[in-house]
C-alpha cells in the first residue's frame, strides 16, 4: 500500500475514477500540460488526452458555466479553482444554475459537477490566495460542501463526490498538500458524504473542526479528555454524530480558521442550541479568524486559530460544572 500525501492521493482518485468512467473530464486552468498549480492532475493530460483533460482561459465564471452545461449534457465534470479566492466571479453560475438545476428542471436534469479548489491559509501566499469562505457555499441549497482532512479521507470523499448526482464544492486545505503523509490504498474506496468521523473519543468535552484546524485540535488536545470529531461534509453536516457526542460530554468548542461572524461555526452553535441546549454544561466557545481580510504572510499566524488558543478555549468550557 503506497504512502502517500494528499496531492498524490487526490491525484490517484482522479485518475483511478477516470479510468473507470469515459464520462469524467477535468478542466480548469493549467490542468493539462502544466498539472495543476499544485500538481495535482500531473500526468493525467498525457494519459487522458486534451478532450479529457482541458486547459481553459482565465475566467472562473466560464469554468463553472461549462461544466455546468457538460453536466447536463451527462458527462461528469471536475473542475478546478486554481485558489478559493478566484472563485467568487462563478458565484453566479454556481448559485443560480448547478444549484438549483434538479429544482428547476422538477427532478428532470442533475448537475453532476465537482468544483476543486484549494483553500485557507498556511503557505504564505498573497491576496485572494487563502481564502475560508466555506460558509458561503453552506448557504446554497442544492450544493454539497466538502472538505478532507488526510490523504486517505481525501480520496475516499473525492471519489464520491464525483459519483454524486448533485454539484460538490470539494475544498482542499492547502497547508495540507504536503504536510502529511498515510497510507492510500490503490483501487476503489469511498467514504459517504454527510458523515462525520470521531477521530479521537472523550467524555469532558467535544470539539469540532474540519480540514488543517482537525490537525492544530489533535495537537491542542494532548492528554484532555476531548471527544474530537471531524466534520468532513460541511453541508449536510452530519447532526446525528454531533448531537450524541454534545449531550454525552457537555460541553463544546468549534474550531475553523474562517472570520468569525457567520462562520460556519455559528450555524453550528445554533443547531446544538435548538437540539441539544438541554445536555450544555456550558457555553459553546468558537475559536476561529478575525472579522478581517486574511493579511499577507507576516502576519497570517496571528490570524489563524493555534494551538494555543484552543488549549484556552477547553480549558474555559472545562471550568464549568
């Protein structure tokens, strides 16, 4: 079983998914020859050829209309964002078309798409290149949100989110391309989207996080008692598993390096509020971003949730009895 990172894992799922079925095609800017700003589709042009594996020009907007129309049409299309900040001039597309497509055509017509896109900060990039807006996709009805957290996890949502019937937004961590390595087994696997995973079991507390903070959480919790959960799907977000973990222990941190102010931890916070705010032991505490633009390298650090400051947080919920 290969060792691998989650480029190379996100990599084999693409090419073992397009050797199973003619109808999956990637396209996005410097896919092809160049492999992706990541790496990511290496080698796949060379093995797939160029119907297969499309370069397009510089227009998001254009990327997701056409794979919108290639889904309709019934192919399977996997596009990539070369960042998530370049994304919002396809909101329109993604918001008032691969949304609302199985609606609008009454069942009739799917809009079987996977946009990839890295995102959140770790690599020191410039403006626009590290963007967590996870929340605004969370708020399309019609769209899946996805995020992995390990290599092994990534392909197994990857591949299922190339199965689904219905437009996954597939978010990649970039601070996790590289920084982690497990192992991948070739061949077909694939993990349900809408579930979450209990990555570490607790009694005192229950921590929530998805995509490089479930890292930064695993560090934090060192020798707590904390029952840490990885959310996986943001939207469904699986409410089964929160729930019967919030009402055995109580008490509840939420973890995620977006701004704070309708992160997606507040829609979080609310639903355990309305189902399950008779189990709290204390208040909820979020640990995430400011409510600023994500600033340039030197300072990134201070903007992103550490270990630190979760260490804090469960501290805090833990004082309550």
């Amino acid at each position: 079983m290969p060792t691998l990172n989650m480029v190379q894992a996100l990599n084999l799922a693409l090419r073992e998914e397009m050797q199973r079925d003619q109808d999956v095609v990637l396209l996005g800017e410097d896919v092809g020859k160049d492999g992706g700003v990541f790496r990511i589709t290496e080698g796949l042009h060379d093995l797939f050829g160029s119907r297969r594996v499309l370069d397009t020009p510089l227009s998001e907007s254009g990327i997701a209309g056409v794979s919108i129309g290639m889904a309709v049409y019934g192919l399977k299309p996997v596009a990539e964002i070369q960042f998530m900040g370049f994304i919002y001039s396809a909101m329109e597309q993604l918001f008032c078309h691969a949304a609302r497509i199985r609606s609008r055509s009454r069942g009739r017509f799917t809009c079987p798409i996977v946009i990839r896109t890295p995102y959140g900060a770790g690599i020191k990039a410039p403006e626009l290149h590290e963007e967590s807006a996870e929340a605004l996709f969370c708020h399309m009805p019609g769209v899946k949100v996805v995020v992995p957290s390990t290599p092994y996890i990534a392909k197994g949502l990857l591949i299922s989110s190339i199965r689904d019937p219905d437009p996954v937004i597939f978010l990649e961590p970039a601070r996790l391309y590289r920084l982690i390595k497990e192992d991948v087994p070739e061949g077909e696997y694939t993990i349900p989207l809408g579930k979450a995973r209990i990555v570490q079991e607790g009694n005192a507390v229950t921590v929530l996080a998805w995509g490089s903070m479930l890292q930064r959480v695993l560090q934090a919790a060192g020798a707590a008692d904390c029952e840490i959960i990885d959310l996986m799907t943001l939207n469904p977000f699986d409410e089964e598993t929160i729930f019967k973990s919030v009402k055995k222990t109580g008490r509840v941190v939420i973890v995620h390096e977006a701004p704070r102010t309708c992160g997606f931890g507040a829609e979080l916070s609310a639903s355990i509020a309305e189902d399950a705010m008779l189990y709290l032991k204390a208040p909820i505490i979020r640990v995430t971003g400011y409510d600023a633009v994500m600033p340039l390298a030197k300072l990134e650090d201070y903007y992103i949730p550490d270990v630190e400051k979760i260490k804090r947080a469960v501290n805090e919920v833990l004082k309550y009895y």
